[in-house]
C-alpha cells in the first residue's frame, strides 16, 4: 500500500484558501468542515494534469464514460448492478438531491422526511424547494438506528419524500441491510420516493458493511434515487462533479425530466477526475488505514485526557459524532471550544433533534493534529470540571 502524505498544518495555512483555512483566526485548530488535510492522488492529478493541458474544457452533454466507471465500481465493490443509462451528472451531491426532489414534490409545501441528527445542508435543501421538515430522530439506543416505526407514522400521515443518508453524517454508521429492507418496505407501501446520499460509502471502514439501497428499492418496488460522488472519499469538493442514480423504471423516467443545464453545469474537469478516483484503489486505502488509526487514536487520547467524552466509532469515512454532554460544556460545545480553547468542530445542534451537546470531529488530518486537539479540548474541560471530578481524573 502507498504511503500517504499529509502537509504540516502551517503550509496547508498558507497553501490552502479553502473555508477550512480561512473561516476562523490562524490560531484556530480546524477540525471541522469535511474536507481532507492528505496530499491529493497522484492519478487524479495526472487526469485533471492532461484534460487542462489537452484544452479539454468545454461543457458535458452526460456521464459518457463515467456512468460505465461508476457502474464497474459498484459492482466490485457492493455487487450493486447499476444500468448505466440511468445516471444523471450534477455540480454535486448536493445540487442532485435538490434537482431530483424539484421534480419529484410539489412546488410549495412538500412534506420531506429528515431523520436526524444528519447532514446539515439536508435542512437547507428542503427550504431550497419550499418545502417542510419532517423529523424522525435516529434511536441513539439502538446504534443511532432508523426509527421505522416512526417512519411508518409519518409516511402514514402523508410525505413527498424522504432523505436517507447512507453512511449517515454525522454518525459515521452504515444503516443495516435488515433496517434498510425494511425502510424499503414501508416506502413501498405508502409509496414514499426515498433520495439516498451515499457519498460516504467509498470510504467504509475494512470491518464495516455498507448496504446500497438502490437494490432493495428495486425489490420493493421503491422509487429511489442515489446520489453520490467522488467529492468525499478522494476530497474534490472543487471539482464539481457528483451523479444521481435512478434505480427503477418510475426512477428513470422521473429523472428525464431533470433541466439540460443541470449536466452542462457540470464540471468536465471533475468528470476526469471521478474516473481516475473510481479506478484507484490504492490511495484510498492508504487514506481510510490512516483514518481508521487516527479513530483509535482519539479514542485512546480522550481516553486519557477527557474521559468525560464518548466517540460514536463510525463505519465508514472520517468524520466522528464526540457526545460531550458530560463535559459541561452546554448543548453547543463547539461554540465554546472555538472561542475558548482554539479548536473548531462542527456544532452539534446544526444536525438537528438530537444534536445538543455533541461536535462532530474531521479526522482526515495528520495524527498530531488529533494529539493537539484533545489537548485543546481537555484544558477547556478541566478548567469547568467540578472539583471531585477533577481530583478523581488527577488520580
Ligand atoms: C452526507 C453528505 N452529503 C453531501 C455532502 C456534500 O457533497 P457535495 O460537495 O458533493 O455537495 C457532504 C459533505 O460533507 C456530506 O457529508
């Protein structure tokens, strides 16, 4: 396996105009926003390198050889069977979740299942088509599980849809192929188009099942749609290219309706880019064994420093739910770790019901960042811990 590179944080400072950079003072740690600190694969850069070099920069007309890319990867990696003539290009993930709903809900007033804590843009998106929040919390009890017989209710009532984030952020779980069935089921029942994002999956940790949810849509009979890219497991964010995936005929025909422009946005520069990453195999692995060790290495510094904090271990990518609740730190504990301890999270509560009091950790960094960063937490923590606390932790 190749051996990743990460820069030291003071050249990514310098080097780097990204919103993880630039957001808040020099002095503050960045652990937030989901972008990655490694060094770029050598194969996309080479992709991009030629495509800019040969002038090939015009506009895209579709997925040309990206849907067969996509399709093989799918394939070897979940045994998911995509027909390549039922992908659809957007800028990103984002813009495809919010393309496919515009055609799929009313203009004003759609009802959309939300089940949180989750992604937060998610929110955002459904304000984006004028549409309203429905809420169904995970059960943290049970792993931070879909609360099927909630959804039942609320698809009951009537919904327009649902999205369903699948490795769920910020929770880092893949959904069981068994809750997931089920989902499928009841969306068939009540009828209830379900949108997928399943940006994270590339990245599944080696002990993790990842289950794509097109298939059972398909079983079920489902309305379903998957949305992804390559923007998260190999951090091209800049490159704009992410693509929807109509599982069934309803699915497909829906997606026709999608505007020409939403594929000619696209970036031609990020098609070459998500083709090279759907072949390499290489670089992400060196980047989820770094991940993966970086997860142990919170957990035994925390562990150590802020035994107050529990880490949700995620299944897949490298983005990790830290419960301070008991840290006495208050229900945004990100705020006061920003302003007083010079480390940046993202804040719990933005994910919605179920938020308070947790931060949301970016672990695609170098392991001294993680080493600095529950320091910085631990002396804001220690400076609030009641004193027999802070005499047992001394102990
Ligand atoms: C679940 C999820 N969906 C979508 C995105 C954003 O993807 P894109 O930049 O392609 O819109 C992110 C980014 O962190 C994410 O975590």
């Amino acid at each position: 396996m190749s051996q990743l590179s990460i820069r030291p944080i003071a050249r990514l400072r310098t080097e780097r105009s990204s919103i993880k950079w630039r957001r808040y003072a020099p002095d503050v740690l960045p652990l937030f926003v989901a972008e990655m600190d490694f060094e770029p694969c050598g194969a996309i850069v080479d992709a991009v390198s030629l495509a800019l070099a040969s002038g090939d920069t015009g506009y895209l007309d579709g997925p040309g050889p990206l849907a067969p890319a996509f399709a093989e990867f799918a394939e070897r990696s979940w045994g998911w069977h995509v027909n390549p003539d039922r992908i659809h290009l957007a800028t990103d993930v984002t813009v495809g979740l919010v393309e496919t709903l515009r055609v799929l809900v009313p203009p004003v007033g759609a009802r959309v299942v939300l089940t949180p804590p989750v992604y937060a843009p998610f929110y955002e998106m459904v304000g984006e088509v004028q549409g309203s929040v429905v809420e169904v919390p995970l059960v943290e009890a049970s792993e931070w599980s879909l609360d099927l017989e909630r959804l039942e209710r609320v698809f009951a009532e009537g919904v327009d849809a649902m999205l369903l984030c699948n490795p769920q952020n910020p929770t880092g779980r893949c959904h069981s192929r068994q809750s997931l069935e089920a989902l499928a089921e009841l969306a068939a029942r009540y009828d209830v188009p379900i949108l997928s994002d399943e940006v994270h999956a590339p990245l599944s940790h080696p002990d993790a099942v990842f289950t794509p949810f097109a298939p059972l849509a398909e079983a079920a009979g489902v309305e379903s749609f998957t949305v992804t890219s390559a923007s998260k497991a190999w951090n091209l964010a800049a490159l704009k290219c992410a693509w929807i995936v109509a599982a069934g005929e309803r699915a497909a025909d829906d997606l026709t309706r999608l505007p020409e422009e939403v594929a000619a946005r696209t970036s031609i520069l990020g098609l070459h880019a998500s083709i090279a990453a759907l072949d390499d195999t290489e670089w992400r692995d060196a980047a989820l064994a770094q991940i993966t060790a970086n997860v142990d290495l919170l957990a035994a510094e925390l562990g150590e420093h802020v035994p107050e904090a529990r880490l949700v271990r995620p299944d897949a990518g490298y983005l990790l739910w830290l419960d301070l609740r008991d840290a006495g730190l208050g229900d945004d504990p990100a705020a006061v770790l920003r302003d007083v301890g010079r480390v940046a999270f993202n804040s719990g509560p933005t994910f919605g019901t179920g938020g308070a009091g947790f931060v949301r950790v970016n672990l695609a960094c170098d392991p001294s960042t993680i080493v600095e960063a529950v320091q910085r937490i631990a002396s804001v923590v220690r400076a609030r811990r009641p004193l027999e606390l802070a005499e047992a932790a001394a102990r």
